[in-house]
C-alpha cells in the first residue's frame, strides 16, 4: 500500500482489554485488544454475532464496554457522548433524514457546529464533488438510487472532517455490481483524504478489496489482525483459514516436530507441514492447504509431500477448473488448476497422484467447528 | 355460436362501469348519511318557508313597509282573514305559526293562538279595530316586524342568530341584547377548549406514542392494548368514573387532604368546570392522538437518531430537527382528528363541564331536542362549525399539507 | 386458462341467485308487515320514560287496563321529547299509540298537530258527580292530553350534614350565610327562575306576573346571581341523589321521586324541603293518525279516573292530579309506608306551592333559555 508514509506507529484507536456484555452473564466482547493507526483502514470482519457491530458502537459512543479502555488519540473516551467523539459514522441502511434534501442533510453536521451558512454551501459542494454527485443538493433522499443514497450518506460521514470514520456494514443493502463499483470508490476515498476508517463486514472479499488490515473476529474475540494477504496466505487460526477464502483441511496427529516443519499422520499419509501452532509431538492438527496451491499430477519428486487420489468430479469455471478429489477417506477435497493448455490430462474417475510443498501446508490447532 | 362466443369473450360490462357498480352501494350509503343529511341541515338553516306559506298575502303586504309606525290596513285585513282560514283549514298550523313567529318576538305564540280564536267573535268594524280589540300589542311595530322578518321564505335571520345578531325595526342588523348573547362566546370556547385539548393530548400522547412504538414487540402490544382500553368502555362509563374521581368528596380531592397537601374545607374545585372538561375529553380524545402517532413513529429507524449524535447534535438539536419533523404527519392527522371530534363533544362536557364548560354543541343537542324545538338555529348553528372545521382544514393543507397526513 | 363461457354462466347464476334470494326477502318482509296489520288480538302501543317510573306505569296502569278490556299493552320506552313522534306523524306511519309525555311537549305537540284532540266529556266524572275538567286544576289538561300525575321539582338535603339547624324553607337554600356550602341546580332556565322569585319574596301566585315584565326577569336573574359561585350544575334526574350522597353537594334540587327512592329503598338520610315547591305534570297524549284511537282513547280514560289515576302513588312517589283522587291513596305497596308525605301535595294546597305555567314557558323559552346560557356563561 501505498499510504504507509503517512502512517503513523503509534496507535490511533485503541481497545485495551474491552468486554462487553448485554445481559451481565454472556459476553458479546471478551478481552479485545485492538488498534488503528492514523490513516488506517481496518476492517472487522466476522459472521454474524461475532461482536464487530458492538466493537463499533462501544467506538462510536452507542454502547458503553463492560470492562477496559476506548482510547482515540490517546486519550480514553469513556466519558464522551457520542456527539462530543468527533466521528463519522455511515449506516448499513444510509440513515439519510427523509425530510431534508441532500444539501441540508449534509449541511446538518456543520449546522449544528455553527459553522457559517457560506462555508456550509462550500463544504457541502465540496463533499459532494468527492463522492461525485455534484449538483443533487436540492434532490430528496428518496428520489436517489441505493448507490447515490450510499455516496451522500458517506459525504455526510466526511463533511465535517472527522479524523475517524466508521462504516457498518454500508454496502450491505446494494446489489452485487453496485456494490464492487462502491468498494473501489470508498478505497478512493480513504486514499485521497488519508482519514482513519474503521469498517465493518461480514463479506471477505470485501474487506479483503478494502483494508489496510483485517481484524477477523469470532465470538467476541479478536481471532487475527493482519494484512489482507498475510490473513490469506499466513492464517494462524483454523477459522481464520476457514473464513478466508477456501480451504482444504485434513485432520491427524503430529508424529514428530523439527524447527518449522512437522510431520503429520493422516490416515496411511505422512504430511509434511508447516508448524504455525504450537504442535508438540502426539498433538492433534488440523492441516490446512490453499485449493490453487495443490498441484495434480505433479513431476514426481518436486515436492515433498504426494498422495493418491480420485477425481470425483470437475468443474469448468472460464478461468480455472474446480477438481473435487477423494483423498485419505474424504471426498471433499478441492483442487484448482489454472485454465493452461494442457488442463485436459485428466479424467473423472480417473486416479491421480498430488502434491503440495510443506510451506502451503499449516499444521495449526484444531478448532471447534461450530463457526464453520 | 359466434354471437355467443363474442358475449363470453367480453365481459357483460366495461371495467370501468363494473367498478362503479362495485363501490355503488357505498357511494349510496355515504349519499344517504352524510351528504344528503348535510345537504338538509344546510336548506333547513336558510329556507324557513313556514309562515310565507302560511300567511301569504300578509307577508306580500308588509313589503315595502317602513317599520316605523304599524302597518296600513291592507296588513291588517290580510292578517284576519289568513288567520281565520288556517284555522279553519288545520287548526295545528296556528299554532306552528305561532312558534315560528315566537322566535323572532317572544310572546307571539300565544298571541297568535288567542287572535286566531277570538277573531269570529271579535268587535269592530275594520280588520284593524278587530285585531287591537283582541291585543293592544297588534298596534305596535314589534309584532308585525316578527311576522315580516318570520316571512321570509329564504333567511339569514338564523345565521344572525347563530352570531349573536339580530334584526330590529327600523335599524337593520344589530347586535343581541347583551344579555342574550352567548352563541359566540360559546363558539369560540369551543375552539380554544378544542385546541387546548389537542395541544393537551399531543403533550401527553407524544411521549406515550414514542414509548409505544420503540418498546420490545411483546411489551408493545400490552401497551397498545392498554390505550385502547378505554375504547372499549362507553363514553358515559368514562365520563362518571372522572366525576368519582374528581369531585368534591372524591379520590383525588381526599388523597390530596390525606397527604395534608390541602386542608379538608379547602377541597379542590376539579368537576363542574372547565378543568373537569378538559380532564375527562383529553383522556376520552388520547387514544386518538397516540394511535397515528404511533403508526408515525414506528416507522422512523432508530438509527435516524443515532446518525443525528454521531453528526454531533445534542439531543434535544436530534429529536426538533431530525425527529420531530418526521412525525409531523403524526402530528397533523392525530391533531385534525382530536380537534374534530373535541368540536362535536357534548355528552362529556354536559355531564362534567359545568356551567363554565359548555360547548357549542350543547346548544345545538338542546336546539335539537328538547322544547321549544329551533332545528332551524341548530342548523345554522352546525353548518357555521362545519364551516369553521373546514377553514381549519384548509389552513392546515397550507400549511402541512393534507397529503402529508397518515392516520395509520 | 379458464373458459370464459363458463365464467359467465357463473357469474349470471350468482347474479340470479342474488336476485332471488332478495325477492324472497323482500316478499317475506312485505307479509309480515301485512300479518302485523291483520293481528286478531287488539293491541296499543304505550310509550313510556322506563325505569322504576315505567314499571310503576305497568303495575298501575297497563295491567289493570289489559285485564279490564283484554287488549294487549304494548311497552315501548323512550327519553322524551317529540323527534320520534314527528317522525312518525310526518312519514304517514304511526305505530305508537299513546305516549306518556310532559307538559311542555304535549303543548308544542298540540300546536304542531303532532297529537289528537282528546274528548274530555267522554272522561269519567269524580265521585260526586263533578264534571271531569273540574275536576282537574287548571293548566293540566290541555287541548290534546289529559294529566296522569304531578311531580315536583324539590329542594332536598343529606341529614347528616346538618347536625345543628336543619334548612326548612326555599330561602334557606338561597342563604349562603345561614348555611355555607354548595348548592345543585338543574341546567336549565325553568324552575330556577321561579325558584329565585319565590326566594326573593314574590308570593307563588305572581311569580309569572312578575316574570313577565323585563324588570321581574332581571330580579331573578339577580337573586340567581347570589349563589351562582356556589352551584353545580346537574343535567340528569340521578346526579342530585348521587351529588347529595357523595357531599358534592349540601342541598340540591331535585325531582322528588328520586329522593324518594333514595330515602326508601337504599335508606339515604335525605329530606325534602317542600316549602317552595314548582309542581309539573305529566300527561297521555294519543298520537295524531294513530290506526288504534279508539282503543287509545279507552286508555286515557281508564287512566284518568280518580280511583286509577291516584294507582300510581302506590308504586311511586307522584301524586294523582284529579282533586277527588286523592281519597284512593295511601300506603307505598312495596314497603308498605304511608306514601302521603312523599307525594308533592295536593293542588288544593297552593299556599306555598307553584304550579308551572307552561303557557307562559312556551312564549318565552326561547329567549329565557339564551338569556339563561348567556347569564351561565359569563
């Protein structure tokens, strides 16, 4: 990215230690440790009730945590109302005023700061230029289009030049294209002005398109932080490799450790893994490998780890072919192998042999699987 | 076969006279009790053709007259013989005769009566020695001015009335004897009371709809249904159990001595005032106000208020400019609704007003119902409110718009 | 898709359907108005206020008159007034017979031809032979009805809140000094203002004199006016008992059966104050046009007689009208007390007693009740 010179290290938006719970017995938020750089964009990304909506309200002031620290800038904001935060907030459903027109819905957050009514118009024209709907200040929300809806809701998030914007879930009422053609102009937004955005979603690709850094959550706790690829190419968590993009996982016991590679006893197979967990030899795993990083039919020897397979059946997807294999007594493993003359090889039905090297394979702790 | 497959093909009736024969009945309906009852209330309150009918010749006579000395004797013949034969002909319509002129000239009923009887046997030689023979008062200007003004087939003289005016002999409109006055006191009362009472019942009802309407589902149906409670006990029931609670001796009065907050001979005066009006037609009246309040509300997102705070507005700059003017339309429809039917109360504030909270509508009940019977002022009386209501109509579409308005 | 012939043979057969079942409905609703006409047992139709006054009617009057003539007595109830009888009389489709009414409308009902003239030589002389119309005060026949009973319009109070001096006279209840406290008073111009005359010292007699001139109007208006601050206004026959109970009030005025009812049947320690009394009338008008007159007229004459009329003083405080039926009253049936004391007395007995003139409300009611309103309002 290239945004990292104006960063930052030292942490803008800080969790520290934060628990929250409704009803004083479960907890939606559990010891969330977290922090945003200034000009970050972060993404909370999680299934359903995995707590990253309450991590923003507790940010915007909507929600007070049960336990720890909310600090922005430094200074905790336990005794700010939400008003007095300074943040802009953009809603999954818009939350534009129906009964103000554009302009006045954007003039609001200036009005209310006294801010002169000829600085108002500029500032307006100005927000509205960003998002590009300029001249709709005397539309009603009601006679735009979902996007439009979105792009003023967003403007009105910016107008007043908070230092922080928040976003929950703001694509989630668009339809798919609509919502690819805003995941790039949010990007060129927050590139342009350098203003910190802590985003919520429960859409990979999306926070994968958008952030800085990701932050997957599940359960209330903060399962990995990490940067878009480091979260695909480097999961620490089973979930998180779950939850990131598609996985082939295969269970055994850790036979025996030495240095970063352990070797795994699935079934008949000895698998040579990466040890990204803290496996000890007799130790259950779960072994995770990317589909497009399991070769089919490989050259025999040039990797390390290779098995017997069958193809159950294939899939023809344009660019690539989806191979659904049988391997060590399941039937669900996944192998995709780019769309190359030559593809036609092999057959269903056929048996094959496949191979991946140990460094694409993660031995990492085996994980309940009731978020799958 | 090919006529017969034509009329199956097309239905029997255009759509468009199928739907109308759809809503007819309805349209029927509505013809039959609301517009032609109006329409009649509004002929009765400027056609009074009983006495031109009755005494044709007489009225004819008195045109032109200059109601300054009593009348020359082509009145007075007329009268004598129109008399004698109404009587002759239906004896009851002297007497409808006399009613009518004893609107305009108290003591004409029973003068009437007594000339109309008297008149075969009377002394003297003219028409007009006849008549002063039976009743000094046929020599004064006073009663043949009431047959006058009574025979006018098409009259304002109840519009007049209903505005506290009057017309004297001689002088024209006039305003009524002070001491009669009461039709525009009572007209305007009964505006200020309606408005103070929906000013009342928004005050009270805003909170209760918006507690309504952002409360749990399950605890939200328990509330609704205890504001509907009362609409399900009679409107008499209501108003009795505010007396029970509100007079004299009453719970209110006797907590309040209870608690030493007054002393025992200085109970509150609570019923029988305007108080006990305003108490007893607010809670009647709430419901109306909280029900399109809440349907308003309900669909406002909560997140409306939310993204007001994150703007940066205290609450008070989030709820005037962001929450309130979505309920506006709340507003207006639970207003108008409220104000209308505060207008046309009777039963509430007859039992609990008093003497100083009586309504127009109490007049107009009591023009309707009870003797001597004056449909004709209780017509004109009614079209003026519903004049008034619609004025109010129209100004609100200025200024709200009736489009706006969401009754639920 | 759906045939559209079959369609249409549908839809005319519903069509038909309807027609029919509305035909026969409507031929069904003809013969029964035509059965109702063509009923073998002769019946009357008798209009009544209801109540614990309708069924003292029943008991003294209805039954004993199906019993002496074998006619049906038909009970309707109504609240006054002359909206319905209008409605009947001018639609040409009368199916109330005799109706049970006050003065004032069996006047306006005379005069607008609402009601039949009743014969009254055909009414049964007093014992003595005295000619029926003598036999009754004035004023309480009148053209189109026959009186059947006298109230009054009463001052009463709650004993026990007088444990000194107890009021006795219409002056007492004008006396805020005496006896400081609320007063009831019915909403409405008649009574309150003979009331306040009598209390200002005119002599029953010349109340109405009085009333008559501009000057007389004002006087009562002015003795009105020396209690107004203290009164509540009743609108209904059952708030003044209930007023008097509860101490929303010290005395009210009141109709005087309905104190009676709450001294003998829930033992509320009421007192009547005679003194000063204003008596009204009640009266059996026949309905104009009615297909039943004859048997009508039979009623009004079977409940006239002395001995009939003063039957309703057995089961309701009223008092007969006729002076010579007096004779026939005398005990309450149902508690068995002397009911004499209870009744408004006797015509005979004017002293200090006024009788309604309802000639002289029918000149004025117009203009007394505005300047009533106006007066109240202020």
């Amino acid at each position: 990215m290239d945004q990292d010179a104006t960063r930052s290290n030292r942490p803008y938006v800080e969790f520290a230690g934060v628990c929250k719970s409704y009803d004083g017995r479960s907890m939606v938020v559990t010891d969330l440790d977290l922090e945003v750089r200034k000009g970050e964009f972060l993404t909370l990304l999680g299934p359903s009730g995995s707590g990253k909506t309450t991590c923003l309200m507790m940010l915007a002031g909507f929600e007070t945590p049960t336990k720890g620290v909310i600090r922005i800038g430094g200074r905790s904001v336990q005794a700010l109302p939400p008003r007095k935060r300074g943040i802009g907030m953009v809603f999954q459903n818009y939350a534009l005023f129906p009964h103000m027109t554009v302009g006045r819905n954007l003039a609001f957050p200036l009005e209310v700061r006294g801010i002169g009514k000829t600085e108002q118009r500029e500032r307006v024209r100005r927000a509205l230029r960003l998002v590009r709907l300029q001249g709709l200040e005397d539309r009603n929300p009601g006679q735009l289009s979902g996007g439009q809806q979105q792009r003023v809701a967003i403007a009105r998030a910016l107008v007043f030049e908070p230092g922080l914007v928040l976003m929950d879930e703001p694509l989630g009422a668009l339809d798919r294209q609509l919502r690819e053609e805003m995941q790039y102009e949010i990007r060129r937004i927050h590139q342009s002005l350098g203003v910190t955005i802590v985003y919520v979603t429960h859409d990979q690709e999306e926070a994968m398109v958008l952030s800085d850094r990701v932050a997957v959550l599940r359960g209330g706790q903060v399962e990995q932080v990490a940067e878009p690829e480091a979260l695909y190419e480097e999961p620490q968590r089973s979930f998180v490799a779950r939850f990131i993009g598609e996985n082939n996982r295969l269970h055994g016991r850790v036979a025996s450790v030495k240095d970063d590679i352990c070797k795994v006893e699935t079934g008949d197979e000895v698998i040579r893994a990466l040890r990204v967990a803290d496996l000890r030899e007799g130790d259950e795993t779960t072994l995770s490998i990317r589909p497009e990083r399991v070769a089919v039919q490989p050259e025999p020897g040039l990797y390390s780890n290779e098995l017997d397979a069958s193809i159950e059946d294939m899939t023809f997807l344009g660019d690539h072919l989806r191979i659904r294999l049988g391997v060590c007594g399941g039937t669900d493993f996944i192998a995709k192998i780019p769309n190359v003359v030559g593809h036609g090889a092999v057959l269903e039905g056929d048996r094959i042999r496949i191979g991946w090297t140990p460094t694409d394979c993660r031995a990492l702790n085996v994980d309940d699987e009731k978020d799958a | 076969m090919s006529s017969r497959k034509k009329a199956g093909g097309r239905p029997l009736l255009s759509p468009r006279l199928r739907a109308l024969a759809l809503v007819l009945p309805l349209l029927l309906f509505i013809l039959a009790t609301f517009v032609a009852p109006l329409a009649e209330m509004f002929r009765r309150s400027v056609h009074d053709p009983l006495v031109a009918d009755a005494l044709p010749e007489t009225v004819a006579a008195l045109r032109g007259w200059d109601q300054l000395s009593p009348p020359g004797d082509a009145a007075y013949e007329a009268l004598a013989r129109e008399l004698q034969e109404v009587r002759a002909e239906n004896r009851a319509r002297v007497g409808q005769v006399g009613r009518r002129l004893n609107r305009v000239e108290s003591g004409m009923a029973t003068l009437v009566a007594t000339t109309a009887r008297e008149l075969a046997a009377a002394p003297g030689a003219s028409a007009r020695e006849k008549l002063i023979g039976i009743d000094a008062e046929w020599g004064t200007v006073d009663k043949w001015f009431a047959i006058q003004s009574a025979g006018q087939r098409f009259t304002t003289r109840y519009y007049l009335n209903a505005l506290d005016l009057d017309r004297r002999p001689g002088q024209g409109v006039v305003r009524q004897e002070e001491n009669r006055r009461i039709y525009l006191l009572l007209l305007s009362r009964t505006l200020w009371v309606s408005l103070g009472i929906t000013a009342l019942c928004l005050l009270l009802g805003y909170p209760v709809a918006h507690l309504i309407s952002h409360a749990r589902p399950e605890r939200q149906n328990l509330l609704l249904a205890l504001v509907l409670v009362p609409f399900w006990t009679s409107l008499l029931v209501r108003t009795t159990s505010w007396i029970v609670l509100l007079q004299n001796e009453g719970l209110v009065n006797d907590m309040l001595v209870g608690f030493g907050l007054i002393a025992d001979d200085g109970r509150l005066a609570l019923v029988y005032n305007m108080i006990g009006t305003f108490v007893a037609m607010t809670h009647v009246l709430l419901p109306f106000m909280v029900l399109p309040l809440y349907s308003v509300m309900r669909s406002i997102p909560a997140v409306h208020m939310k993204a007001a705070a994150s703007l940066g507005a205290s609450p008070f700059r989030a709820f005037w400019r962001v929450y309130w003017p979505q309920t506006l339309s709340g507003v207006g429809a639970g207003g108008l609704l409220v104000f209308i039917l505060a207008i046309g109360f009777y039963i509430t504030p007859a039992l609990v007003g008093g003497a100083s909270g009586e309504l127009i509508s109490n007049k107009i009940a009591q023009h309707m119902q009870t003797s001597p019977l004056n449909r004709e002022l209780a017509s004109a009386l009614g079209v003026l409110l519903l004049a008034g209501v619609g004025a109010l109509y129209v100004v609100y579409d200025r200024l709200v718009g009736v489009d706006k308005m969401k009754l639920g | 898709m759906r045939n559209p012939q079959q369609t249409l043979t549908r839809r005319t057969a519903g069509t038909r359907w309807a027609l029919r079942s509305l035909a026969i409905a409507f031929v069904a609703l003809l013969a029964a108005s035509g059965c109702a006409r063509e009923e073998e047992v002769p019946s009357l139709t008798i209009v009544s206020f209801g109540g614990s006054y309708g069924r003292a009617s029943t008991k003294a009057w209805f039954e004993p008159f199906e019993a002496a003539t074998g006619i049906r007595v038909d009970v309707v109830d109504y609240n006054g007034g002359l909206a319905q009888i209008r409605a009947q009389v001018e639609a040409g489709h009368v199916f109330w017979d005799v109706v049970d009414m006050d003065l004032a409308d069996a006047v306006a009902g005379c005069d607008e031809g609402l009601l039949e003239r009743t014969d009254k030589a055909a009414l049964a002389p007093a014992d003595d032979g005295t000619p029926a119309v003598e036999d009754y005060p004035e004023e309480s026949v009148t053209e189109c009805s026959v009186g059947n009973l006298r109230y009054a319009t009463v001052v009463a109070f709650n004993t026990e809140k007088f444990p000194g001096e107890k009021p006795s006279t219409l002056n007492d209840y004008f006396d805020l000094e005496k006896f400081p406290g609320r007063r009831g008073m019915r909403r409405f111009a008649q009574e309150n203002l003979e009331f306040a005359l009598m209390a200002d010292g005119v002599p029953p007699s010349e109340v109405y004199a009085t009333l008559d001139t501009p000057e007389g109007v004002d006087r009562a208006f002015r003795k009105l006016d020396t209690i107004k601050e203290d009164v509540v206004w009743w609108e209904t026959g059952a708030q003044p008992p209930q007023m008097l109970a509860d101490g929303e009030v010290l005395m009210s005025t009141a109709w005087n059966g309905r104190i009676f009812n709450a001294q003998v049947l829930e033992n509320q320690p009421f007192e009547i104050i005679w003194d000063g009394n204003v008596a009204g009338v009640g009266q059996h008008g026949i309905v104009a046009g009615t297909p039943h007159l004859e048997a009508a007229m039979d009623y009004v004459v079977f409940a006239s007689s002395p001995e009939n009329q003063a039957a309703i003083s057995r089961y309701i405080s009223y008092g007969p009208l006729r002076f010579s039926a007096y004779e026939y009253v005398s005990t309450h049936e149902e508690t068995g007390i002397d009911i004499r004391p209870h009744l408004p007395p006797p015509p005979s007995d004017s002293s200090n007693s006024l009788f309604t003139d309802w000639k002289w409300w029918s000149d004025n009611a117009d203009e007394m009740n505005e300047r009533f309103s106006s007066w109240l309002a202020r």
